[in-house]
C-alpha cells in the first residue's frame, strides 16, 4: 500500500512564493509518489480572521491557488477541513490525551504571550482559545487520514511533533496501534525562503512577493528591492545579494552558475540583476496567474470539486472516529 501525504494551508491572507516553495510545490511533488490528501484550514483561519467576506474570498484564493499550481483532484483527495465533521469529534477525543503543558510550550501560543508581557499588558490579551488548543485541531487534522508524512515548512516542525506525542499518548494508553504516528517532512533547501528584506518571507512581516500578483506589480516589487551601493563596475558576491538567493529559487543550474559568473565578474549593475530577477520569476509564475484568475472566475466549479473530495475523505475520517470510540469504551 502506498504511504499518505498529509497537508494544510490556512487560507490567512494572500498566498506567497514562500508558501509555494515552502509547502504546496514539495506537497505535489510528494503526491507523485503518495497518497495525498490536501486540504484548506478554514477552522484554523477563523482564530484571526473574523470578517467573513474575507474568509470567503481566502479561502476561495486558496483553493484556486492549489489547483493553479498544479494539484490534480482526480489523484489528490483536496477538501475544506469545514466539510469534514470528524475532524472536530477527533479533537475532542484527543484533548483527553493532551497535557496542558504541551500546548503552554507552543511558539506560536508562547510567542503571543511574550508580546504582551513586553508590552507590559495581560499574558493573555488577545489570545483565544483556537489559539491556544491550536495543535490539537491540527493534530486532529492529520491524524483523522492516517498520515505518514507531513510535508510543511520548519516553522509547522513542532507543531507535528505535538501531534506524534498525542498519538502515541492515545496508543500507550489502550496499547495498540490505535492511530497512526505522522512524521514531518522538510525540504531543506526552500526550508526559509527570503523576503523582499531579507528575513523569512512572511505576510507578517510585508515583505512577501504574492504569487498570483499582477506583471506590473511584480515587477515593481522586485525593481523595489534594497540594494547596497555598489557600483555597475564592482565584483559582486551572489551568497549574499538577496537578488540571487531569490533568483536561485526559479532558475535552472546552467542560470544560476552563469548569473553567479557575471555577479564576480564586475560588470553588473543591480538594475540588471533585477531584471534577470523579473525575467524568471515571471516566466514560472504568469501561466499559473492564468490559470488562477480562470479559476477565481468561476467559484461553483471549485466549490464542486471541494465537495467531492470532501465525498472521498469522510470515509476515512469516519474510520478513524470509530476506531478511537472502539478502543476507548465509546461505541
Ligand atoms: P505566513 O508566514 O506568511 O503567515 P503561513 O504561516 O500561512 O505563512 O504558512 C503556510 C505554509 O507555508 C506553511 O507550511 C509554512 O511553513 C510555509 N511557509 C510560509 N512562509 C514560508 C517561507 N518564507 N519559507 C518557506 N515556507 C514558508
Ligand atoms: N498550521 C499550519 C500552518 O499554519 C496549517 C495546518 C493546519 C496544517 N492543519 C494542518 C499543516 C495539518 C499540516 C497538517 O501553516
């Protein structure tokens, strides 16, 4: 049997190169090889966007993000975690199995609390409890489809550990393979990709190159990039001009080696390099635009294939319910 291929994006806000080198490119190479089940986090997104028009419009971008990038719903089951009530009766089982401790060690959650300390206010402000028992949902998630690996960026690691913890509490107590232990998996060359500024790419930070965004938009970020002031002449390094890491990301070998050749070769101005920056960022993404904004034109056909995988998926998940009620005595 071929192993599972497990994950989500919690459609947030607009989605980033970040994002489709970070999590959903590895997802589909992986689905070649796996059974994959891909969904969008609409539950976990509802922590922090609490206006529905733009949770309607995220999580439409998110699934037509998806698809534009290539996932195939006829070989990946692709749902709304919304559509699949067992995920939320999963939850609940595994809350009896997750300590308290746990979900205080979580960044994010520890994250939000040391802001407020620094701001000298309440630990809590601000923080509900989907923030709080946010690994649990998200161990639900995953452990509802018997996942083997979950692919997801470095900062989602812990996040999967936790749920390796509850799913081995669960089987430690009723002694046997209840559930399935999920490993992570990572790619580590795309593990941090760079923003416009140089740190993690990150809609929490404004630094993010949108990956449906317009040509001319595009462009203007990219030509927008700081620079150092280095003159045309110059020899430059391309380890550390944030022009090339980026360029790295969608070139070929034989681009990049010849790029990097003409950066120490003097001779180049930044100008250019953007430009050459543009050239291929732009030569990968505009036939997924297309097809994005074709899909966004027509909601009811991804609202359609939404709902059929969701037809796919119940079974499994429903699986998974009976067998935790079984072993626990609720049945
Ligand atoms: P953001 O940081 O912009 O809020 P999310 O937290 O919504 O992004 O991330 C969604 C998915 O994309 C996660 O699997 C995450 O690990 C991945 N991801 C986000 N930003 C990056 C990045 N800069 N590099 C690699 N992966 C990323
Ligand atoms: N927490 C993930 C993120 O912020 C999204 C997510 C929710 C997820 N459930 C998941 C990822 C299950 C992988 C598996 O990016």
């Amino acid at each position: 049997m071929k192993k599972i291929s497990l994950t989500g994006i919690k459609p947030t806000g607009t989605l980033h190169i970040g994002n489709y080198f970070g999590a959903i490119k590895p997802a589909l190479e992986l689905a070649k090889e796996y059974d994959a089940r891909y969904f969008i986090a609409d539950y976990h997104a509802l922590n922090t966007v609490k206006d529905p028009e733009e949770l309607r419009a995220n999580i439409r971008e998110v699934a037509a993000g998806w698809l534009a990038a290539g996932l195939d719903p006829e070989q990946v089951i692709f749902y709304r975690q919304s559509s699949i009530p067992e995920t939320f009766e999963l939850t609940t089982q595994l809350m009896a199995f997750t300590a308290k401790g746990l979900m205080n060690r979580a960044h994010a959650y520890k994250t939000a609390v040391q802001e407020n300390i620094e701001k000298n206010g309440d630990p809590d402000a601000g923080i509900n409890m989907g923030l709080f028992t946010y690994p649990v949902l998200m161990a639900a998630d995953i452990i509802l489809f018997d996942s083997d690996v979950v692919p997801v960026g470095k900062d989602q690691v812990q996040h999967v550990e936790m749920a390796q913890d509850i799913a081995q509490a669960v089987n430690a107590n009723y002694k046997g393979q209840v559930l399935k232990v999920p490993q992570a998996a990572v790619v580590e060359s795309v593990a941090v990709v760079p923003g416009l500024d140089g740190r993690k790419m990150s809609k929490s930070y404004n630094n993010t190159i949108p990956l449906f965004a317009p040509e001319k938009t595009l462009r203007k970020l990219i030509m927008r990039m700081v620079t150092n002031s280095q003159t045309v002449e110059e020899p430059k390094e391309p380890g550390t001009s944030q022009i090339y890491l980026l360029y790295k990301l969608f070139a070929n070998e034989g681009e990049q080696s010849a790029l990097a050749a003409r950066y120490r070769a003097g001779g180049m101005g930044w100008g250019e390099a953007k430009e050459e920056l543009f050239r291929v960022v732009n030569r990968e993404l505009s036939p997924m635009r297309e097809r994005f904004q074709s899909l966004l034109a027509e909601p009811a056909g991804l609202d359609r294939i939404l709902g059929r995988g969701a037809e796919k998926a119940r079974p499994i998940a429903a699986a998974t319910v009976r067998r935790f009620r079984k072993a626990a005595g609720i049945d």
